[in-house]
C-alpha cells in the first residue's frame, strides 16, 4: 500500500453567485491592483490517503469530493494526487 498526498479544489461552478470573489474584486482598485479582474473564490483541501495504487486512491478522493467536500449542485472540483515517497 502507498501513501498519496491529496489536493483538492473547489469552487463555483460557471453562473453561480461567487460574493466572496465578487468584494475582492471591487476591493483591489482602491489598493493599486487595478490590473486584476474576474475573481473568484474557492476552498482547497490538502490531507493524505494511503491506498493500493493511484487509480484507487482517484476513486475514492472522487466519491469524497461527491459526497461530502462539494456540493453538486453549486461546484466543481479538481484533484491533484502524487504519491509520497
């Protein structure tokens, strides 16, 4: 079995209110940073799974994601994995 260092990424799916990203937005011309645009906020998620291969530990980081980390209806997720050596 390996060990497997996990991150995960969420954010809002296309058409969904981001009011986070959407404050820091109109925050950054008063600071001097009127160069950036189209921000958006998201959570990342980072801990280990140990598993017997890659594949296995992608299915079960996914069936995490889907069940308890994201919620479907407003986000989509993206994982990194990369074994521990």
């Amino acid at each position: 079995m390996a060990s497997y260092e996990v991150m995960v990424e969420i954010r809002h799916l296309p058409g969904i209110n981001d009011p986070e990203g959407a404050t820091v937005e109109r925050a950054l011309p008063a600071l001097g940073f009127s160069t950036i645009s189209k921000v958006s906020m998201g959570k990342a998620i980072r801990f280990s799974i140990d598993a017997d291969d890659v594949d296995s530990a992608t299915l079960s980081v996914n069936d995490v994601c889907k069940r308890l980390l994201a919620n479907p209806v407003l986000e989509s997720f993206e994982i990194k994995i990369r074994e521990i050596k």
